[in-house]
C-alpha cells in the first residue's frame, strides 16, 4: 500500500523541473507511505513513490525497473495472487529478484501487456513508463479501491497521482466544475471520472490510461456482468449458497498474505462477522478485531461488536467518537482533497486511527450491502410498487404536506418512524419523475435553485442522474440500483471513505468482497436470492449461517452514521457559523440559504445534519485549499 505520483513532459514545454517536481508531490503523499520513498527520472519523465510495506518489507523498492531498463512502474495497492501468478511465470522461465507483488505485477505487464489485468485480482493502481515506445500506461483495478488522479496542462504535460493534494501549485486548470459542484450537493459525493477541478480528472474503476505523443487515451477492460444469469437460477439455491461461501472465504484466504499484523474490523453486523468468522475458519488464531463506539444510544453499535467478538474469541478493542467533529475537519479536508459530505468519515477516521495503534493491515466487510442487496432503500423501492397502488390523491397531495409538518428529531433514522416516511415520500417523488433517480438527495433540485446561481444548477440538473439508459431498459428496478451502487457509489463514496481514512493513518485496508470473483458471482444471481420477500442478503445468510452467532444473521441492517444532527445542535454550530456565516467562506452556496438551514435544524422540526456537513466540508475545504 502506497501513494504514487509522476510527470510526463515529452517535449518539455512546460518548462517544469520534473524531478523537483516530483520530489514535492511525493511529500504530500507520505501519510500513504511512511517507510520509504523512491524516485526515478529520465528524458522527459519522471516518477515518484512512498511506501507503506506490508510484503517483501526489505526488497520490492520502487520505483522498479525491469531487468532490460525498458519499463519503470510505480504500484500502489495490492495483488493478492501474486504468488499464483509468480508461479505461471517461472514456468515460462522467469526469474525474479524479490519476493513481493510489485516485480511480479512488473512481469506480468513485460509479458502480456494491458491483457495482463485479466490475470490479476487485487486491488491497485499502477503507472509503467515504457522508455522504448515513450508511452505511460496505468490502470486502477476491477472495483475502483485505489485511486487514480491525473491531469493535463496547456503545455501538454501530464501529471498524475494518488490524491489530488499531490498535484496542487501544478499548472492545471484548477477552476471548479460546476457539474462536479452540484455532484456534490445532490449526493454528498463526485462521480469519476470528475472532479471538483475542470483540469483533474479520476479515473475510472476497471479502466486504463495510454499517454503517448497522440494524446490521452482510455478504455474499459472489465465490467460486473449484468444480472441475471438463466442458468443461477435454475440451481438450488443451498448449492448456489455452499458456492457462495467457498468463493468468500477464498478471497479471505488470499487477503491474509501479510508479513507484518493483521486484523479486520467488526461491527457486529452480518458482513464484517462473516469476515471474521472466514479468518478463525482458516486458522487465524489471535485475531485483533476494531469496532467505533457512540455515546448516543441510537447510533452505537459497540454492544453488538462485543458479542461477535465474545463468540469468536477475538482480541477486541473499541474506539470511541465523541464530539470532536470539528477538532477532525480540517484533518478530514486535507485527506479527502475535494469535497467528500459523507459524515462517516468521521468514524472511520477513528476506527482506522485506534486500528493503525496494533496492526497494519485490517479486513472489512465493504461491498456486500450493494452486491447482495443490503440496503433499506432496496427494499423501500419494492414496497415502492405496492404503495403506488395507493389513490395519487393521497400519494402526492395529502401525505407529504402532512409528514413536512411533522418533527422528526435527530436519531438514527431507523428509530425515527417520521425519518423513514419522509425518506420514503421522497422516492416515490425522485422516481416518478424519473426512475433513474435512485441515490438518497441531500439537496434536490429545487434546494439548488435556491443555494447556488443558475448556470451550476443547470449542469447539476442535467448530470446529477444521468445513467447508462440501454442498463435501465435491461434490468428491473431495484437491480438497476445495485448495478448503479455498485459502479458509482461504492467506489466514488464508500471505497474513497475507506481509502483516505486508512491511508492518513498508514493503515492497509482489504475487502474480500470486492474480490472480482464474488462480484461476478452476486451479479449473476437472480434477485429472489438476494431480496426474498423483504429479508435482505437473503443468500449470504444462508451460506454462513452455520458459521456464525444468532445476532448478526438476525439484527437489521445498522448504517455506519453519526449522530451529525445532534453534533450541529452543539459545538458544530460555531464551527459552521464561523466558516458558513461569517463571510470568510466560499461564495458558492448563498450565504442566506446557509443561515436558514441552520435556525430551522435549531428548531428540531427537520434534522438538516447531513445537509449541514456538506456546506461546512464545502467551505473548509475551499478555505484549506486557497491557503494553499
């Protein structure tokens, strides 16, 4: 695990010292790698890396040429077959000088090329300078963990890098992107391959990037198959279930690779369990497990924590996050880069924060919820149907004026019966409207007409749910959420949270569910596996219900949130009236819009917290930012 940066100039028009350069954007990432940096440069090139060592902790220096001097590569992740593939290719008479993932990755591309992502399951990103044909390669893996920046300067330069930070005081074009802005307030998220920069660019999960003296070109290598499979449903599904948990527990196996400590997060539901549940069944003994812990009551899954890891016998430890909120923003902001309003991440910081104290490498349960239908709003979408049988009187005249009277307080939503209605009321209205506009808004359309000026509220309105139109003709309506969770969600929010916040603590964090053979198993299966009935994840409970305890195959879905609204109803609300109020902040969100938000959150008729968080993050990071 490491970070990754470099620049291309070919015909050196940008008059920039590469090399320098370089030097400067390696820095900024050495939260990503702490134990040893690396730089390499040519003839109009040059190449940076930081490493975190987790396998080969003497060998496997970067960056790592071949042993002709041809290719030069810089990796930043992990791949998990290595020893496999390293395998196939001493077969073919290679031989290789160390003994981690980054030579063999190195082969593989001297061998295959770009075909030589088929072979690999991991997750990375990667640059190879190939000095011969003057050409730089790079690709991010099947599922989008790693990240990927680049950028391209009117001289015709190219830089990229693992965070955007990196390439700050580059000459890009760092104007802010308006569709990215109204990204932002509608989702709380940005959608590679944008940006909150005009001239930065992502990119995007299973693609590769070719830059030659022809320019910049992409292509997608790997898709998740789109549901569902004929003959999957054909099978019984106790068979498609044993299938199920050989694969998973597979992909723990080779997620155990590690030469320095290894633990996995828990938080007492059913995914991180059946991760723990795989490291005892395969022989790990003193498993360290990591949980985050709530005063407020609501919120706070440390109790079930404790009981899972009670019955597998774990060394547990829990960390707490109290109202420090504004103590981490500015940390948060500096990690993230760009604007990133999921409030989760303030857990997470922690989580991977007290991790980081006892081991290196942690495991996590992420992606299941959007493979195997996990998530409330699916099952929401299905009652969806029954509801509109509902007179459209009541439906859109009657029902959501009365629920828009009502206090719904600022608890964990599952616990606010008025919170699920108005959750609820609101999808029925995005989806009537427009069945693609599935993602939860924290501001719709009509909030953007009032925070922000016209012409961003145009590019919001025509980008914020614009979704491959052939896939939502293909699959039904709560498939086509998953697929869409899966593409954008998952890597732009989930996968990103987990990334900055493990890396800003050098903590590695792998998700066997991410594995591309599971994901292409779940993406095979027919729905009534997934949801039957209302039962969510219905096929993984079978498959590892011998495995674990009654409590996580029983408990209800238990988001990974905050109690945000409560945090603004104290110390955040000087915080936000400092950096939102006060003037000094960002002219993109109007001032009298920011104010009355806040009084009417005061007030506890409307829980406004995570609506809140967004402006706040908004304007600390365009604080941060112009600071430089």
């Amino acid at each position: 695990m490491c970070g990754i940066c470099g620049l291309i100039d070919l015909d050196g028009q940008s008059k920039l010292d590469l090399k320098g350069t370089v030097g400067k954007m390696t820095a900024r990432l050495v939260h990503r790698g702490p134990d040893a940096k690396g730089f390499w440069h040519d003839t109009g090139v040059a190449l940076g890396h930081r490493r975190l060592s987790i396998i080969d902790l003497p060998g496997s220096i970067q960056p790592m040429q071949d042993t002709t001097g041809r290719y030069t590569m810089v990796f930043n992740g992990e791949i998990y077959n290595y020893l496999e593939l390293r395998t196939d290719l001493e077969k073919q008479g290679m031989r290789f000088r160390t003994n981690g993932d980054t030579e063999v990755l190195l082969a593989e591309y001297v061998a295959y090329g770009e075909a030589c992502l088929e072979h690999l399951n991991g997750m990375f990103a990667f640059a190879v300078w190939d000095k011969s044909e003057q050409v730089l390669f790079a690709a991010r893996d099947r599922m989008g963990v790693k990240p990927f920046f680049y950028g391209k300067g009117r001289s015709g330069f190219v830089a990229f890098a693992s965070e955007i930070q990196a390439m700050r005081g580059l000459p890009l074009d760092f104007s802010i992107s308006p569709k990215a802005l109204a990204q932002y307030l509608r989702h709380g998220f940005i959608r590679s391959p944008d940006t909150i920069f005009q001239g930065v660019r992502e990119l995007r999960p299973a693609h590769f990037l070719r830059h030659s003296r022809k320019g910049i070109e992409i292509r997608q290598y790997w898709q998740p198959p789109l549901p569902f499979h004929p003959t999957q449903e054909k099978r019984p599904v106790c068979e498609l279930a044993e299938e199920l948990r050989d694969i998973v527990k597979s992909a723990v196996r080779i997620r155990l690779r590690s030469d320095v400590p290894l633990g996995a997060f828990l938080s007492g539901g059913l995914d991180s369990s059946i991760v723990v549940a795989s490291m005892k069944d395969l022989g790990q003994t003193s498993v360290h497990t990591f949980s985050i812990g709530f005063k407020e009551a609501s919120f706070d899954e440390g109790p079930y924590a404790t009981d899972v890891a009670g019955f597998f016998d774990t060394i547990h430890y829990e960390a707490r996050a109290a109202l420090e909120a504004g103590d981490l923003l500015f940390d948060l902001v500096r990690h993230y880069g760009q604007p990133y309003g999921d409030s989760s991440a303030i857990p997470m910081w922690r989580l991977c924060q007290k991790t980081r104290e006892h081991v290196t490498v942690a495991l996590s349960g992420d992606g299941a919820d959007e493979l195997f239908c996990g998530y409330r709003r699916y099952v929401a979408r299905r009652v969806l149907g029954y509801y509109r049988y509902l007179p459209r009187l009541i439906r859109q005249k009657l029902l959501p004026p009365l629920v828009a009277r009502l206090r719904e307080g600022t608890a964990y939503y599952d616990q606010s019966l008025i919170k699920k209605i108005r959750l609820f009321v609101a999808l029925d209205k995005r989806t009537a409207i427009d069945r693609k506009d599935i993602y939860p808004a924290c501001f719709t359309v009509e909030d953007l007409d009032r925070l922000l000026d016209a012409g961003a509220v145009a590019q919001g309105r025509e980008s914020g749910n614009r979704f491959d139109e052939m896939l939502a003709k293909q699959v039904n309506e709560i498939e086509f959420m998953m697929i869409s969770d899966i593409l954008h969600y998952l890597p732009d929010d989930i996968l990103t949270k987990v990334d900055r916040a493990g890396m800003a603590h050098a903590l590695e964090v792998r998700s066997p569910f991410m594995d591309y053979r599971v994901v292409e198993f779940a993406c095979r299966l027919p729905l009534c596996h997934k949801l039957r009935g209302l039962t969510t994840k219905y096929i993984l409970r079978k498959a590892f219900s011998r495995d674990l305890p009654p409590i996580p195959l029983k408990r209800k879905k238990h988001g990974f949130s905050v109690p945000i609204g409560d945090w603004f109803q104290g110390p955040l609300r000087e915080i936000y009236h400092d950096l939102a109020l006060a003037g000094s902040g960002s002219s993109f969100v109007k001032a009298s819009e920011a104010e009355r938000l806040i009084k009417e959150h005061q007030t506890g008729r409307v829980d406004h917290g995570h609506r809140l968080w967004l402006i706040l993050f908004l304007h600390a990071w365009d604080q941060w930012w112009k600071q430089g």
